[in-house]
C-alpha cells in the first residue's frame, strides 16, 4: 500500500454510488489496521467556523476504503484520532 497523506483528496462512492470527494485529515493505526479520518473536501474549501463532518475509513491492504462495521470499531478509532488532535494542539 503506498503510503496516504494528510491533505489528500479522494473520490469515494456511497450507497447510491454518488461520488463525494474527501480530504484526508488524519491518518492512523488501531490495533494493526490502518484508518483514514475524512471530510468533504467541500465543506473543508469553505473555510467557515461550522464544525465539519469527519468520518473514519478502514484502510485495507491493497490500500481499498471501507465502512467501520461496529459501533465498538468506530469507538476506538474516533478516540484514537481525537488523541491524535489533541497531542497536535
């Protein structure tokens, strides 16, 4: 898997195969699986003081997104970039 960045911008497909693009904001490594936290690179062009949604892909090894399939999956990822954002500050 070639390494991805912070800053990237990538199209992804939803459930209704619309195509979103989304910019990595921040990388990580949970339990040996590697994440992606995601915006819309939209809302993040827009620059305004609204919160932004920030969603968690899993990171396979052929370098394919997928969906968090549990609730305890998300849990862990969301506190691990939350710390993550924190160390940055």
């Amino acid at each position: 898997m070639s390494k991805i960045e912070v800053g990237e911008i990538f199209t992804i497909s939803d459930e209704n195969d619309d195509e979103q693009e989304v910019e990595v904001l921040g990388v990580m490594t949970v339990e040996g699986t590697d994440y992606v936290a995601v915006g819309f690179a939209e809302d993040i062009k827009q620059e305004t003081d609204d919160d932004i949604d920030i969603f968690f892909l899993k990171v396979d090894a052929d370098g394919d997104f997928s969906a968090i399939e549990s609730d305890e999956e998300f849990d862990k990822v969301s506190a691990a970039f939350d710390e993550m954002m924190d160390e940055e500050e």
